[in-house]
C-alpha cells in the first residue's frame, strides 16, 4: 500500500525590520526539517523582499493583505505551528491590544484559539524595548501563550539594525520544544 507523506504546516510570519532579508535561511531550515511553510508577511516587509522569490521557495503564494470582499477565498491548511520572525515593535504592540488591520495581524488575532504553539523571535532595538507599551505587550503575549525569544545580538544597539542578524535555528528549536505534536519522522499515514 502507498503510503502518503503529510507535512506540518508552518505559518511564518515575517514582519518589517531589516533582519527580515535573511527570511530565506528559516524557510530553508525548516524545510530541512520536514515543514511545509506558509509566508505571510506584513505590508511593511514586502518592501525588503523578493517575493516572487520565497513563492517559487515555498512553493505557496503569499499574502500580505486581506483579500477583497468580492475575491474567492484562498486555501490555506490548518497551521501545526507559527512563527513570528522577525517581529517588529509596532507588530507585537498592536497585536497585545488587539490590533487587526493587516492580514498578518489577522491571523495573530486568531491564534490564541488555534492551539497550536507560537514562537516569536523579535528584532528591535534596545531603546523600544524601554517602552512601557512594548514590555507589557511581550509580558501579555507571553501571559497569552506566546513564546517570545531574543536570540543573541537581541534587541540591537540602537541605528544597529542593519548589522542585526537573527537567531532562525532559535525559533524551530522552540518550536520543538513546545510541541505536543509527533516527530516528524512519524507523520507518514
Ligand atoms: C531599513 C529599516 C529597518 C527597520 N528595522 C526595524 C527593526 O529592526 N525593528 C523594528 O521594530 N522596526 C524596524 N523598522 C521600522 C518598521 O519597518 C516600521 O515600524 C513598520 O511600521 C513595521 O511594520 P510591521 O510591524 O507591520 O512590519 C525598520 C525600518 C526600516 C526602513
């Protein structure tokens, strides 16, 4: 009997900050390791990216605005998991309070409710992270459910953005370590 390989479905969520050229190094990571990985990215990060690139990558198209009323629905499988890299200040601070008014955004509204674990590797600066705003949104988030992870060199110096890197292992690590889900090496049915 032929059996069929099902691969986990990962909604990366990739927001505006320099950091997010590197996107590319995180969907080929997590492809290695069996995900099959939605991008989603915010208006802001579209502008740092070859989209038709991470397309043709993840073999998927990518949203990065709500669709329009009169437009036919797309399909996107149920997430097993979702990750938020880079994270921006403004993405984490409107989504603590609620905020829903990009698709990136949308989907975060919801993913309380998904049940499904939630990482989230920000970049930042160092004086945003003094904010009062965004250390009670990351303490919400967190409260929430939300894993939220600085990799080294995190939050950077400030005006140190365009040498910042991100800690992409970091998040599929996490990933592992609050999943319920099997090992991969088990998902075939
Ligand atoms: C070159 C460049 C680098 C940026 N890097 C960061 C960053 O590292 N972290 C951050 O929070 N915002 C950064 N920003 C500002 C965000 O792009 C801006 O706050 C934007 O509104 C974020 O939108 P989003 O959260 O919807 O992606 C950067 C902007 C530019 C032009």
């Amino acid at each position: 009997m032929i059996k069929a390989m099902t691969k986990r479905v990962l909604y990366l969520i990739a927001c505006g900050a320099g950091t997010v050229r590197g996107v590319g190094q995180l969907i080929d990571l997590a492809q290695d390791q069996g995900w099959d990985v939605w991008l989603i990215l915010t208006p802001s990060a579209v502008g740092f990216l070859d989209v038709p690139a991470l397309e043709a990558k993840t073999g998927h198209p990518i949203r990065s605005a709500y669709r329009n009323p009169s437009d036919p629905r797309d399909f996107r499988p149920k997430a097993d998991a979702v990750v938020v890299a880079p994270a921006t200040y403004n993405t984490i601070n409107k989504w603590a309070s609620g905020a829903s008014d990009t698709y990136a955004l949308g989907i975060l509204s919801e993913v309380f409710g998904y049940g499904v674990p939630i990482v989230v590797i920000p970049s930042v600066n160092q004086a945003m992270t003094a904010h009062f705003a965004w250390q009670r949104s990351v303490r919400e988030l967190r409260a929430a459910g939300a894993s939220i992870l600085f990799g080294p060199g995190e939050p950077h110096p400030l005006g140190g953005g365009h040498k910042a890197t991100l800690a992409w292992e970091l998040a599929l690590e996490e990933v592992k370590r609050v999943s319920h889900s099997p090992d991969l090496s088990q998902s075939c049915q």
